[in-house]
C-alpha cells in the first residue's frame, strides 16, 4: 500500500487499511488494526487474539506518522513468517 506524506487522497484511513489485512496465520479469521497505545498500532486477530505490532510513530506524531506506523503494523502483519 503507497502511503504518500502531505497527500490526503494517497493516506487511507484505517478502515481502509483493515480491507487489506491477511486472515489470522493462527486461526484463519479475520485481523484488525488497532491502536493500543498512543504510538503504536498493533494487527490483531478477533478470534484467538494472535497479534503483531508495528513501528512507533516518530516526530510529533502528525496524521501522516500515524498512517506510515498503521501501514508498518499492516505489512508485517501480511509479510510474516
């Protein structure tokens, strides 16, 4: 997903990020984006609770940091092992 600093037609929300999630590598069920702390998103299962959380959000955490660290949760999620 090309997420693009300053443009908001290229910064999905995170609904739109959730439509790109892998089903769950534990489970096979569905994934979401989360936000559990004020830096970080996490992707997490909503079934068995399996989880993977990305990168901090750098700087003074601007709109644009959040969805570069929603974007990390998210390829992680989809790229692991």
């Amino acid at each position: 997903m090309k997420i693009q600093k300053n443009n908001p037609v290229l910064n999905p929300s995170r609904a739109e990020f959730n439509q790109h999630l892998k089903p769950c590598p534990f489970c096979g069920k569905k994934a979401r984006l989360t936000n559990r702390l004020a830096d970080s998103y996490t992707v997490e299962c909503t079934s068995c609770l399996g989880q993977n959380e990305g990168d901090t959000i750098g700087g003074d955490g601007v709109v644009a940091d959040h969805r570069i660290a929603m974007a990390d949760a998210v390829e992680q999620w989809n790229t692991r092992a």
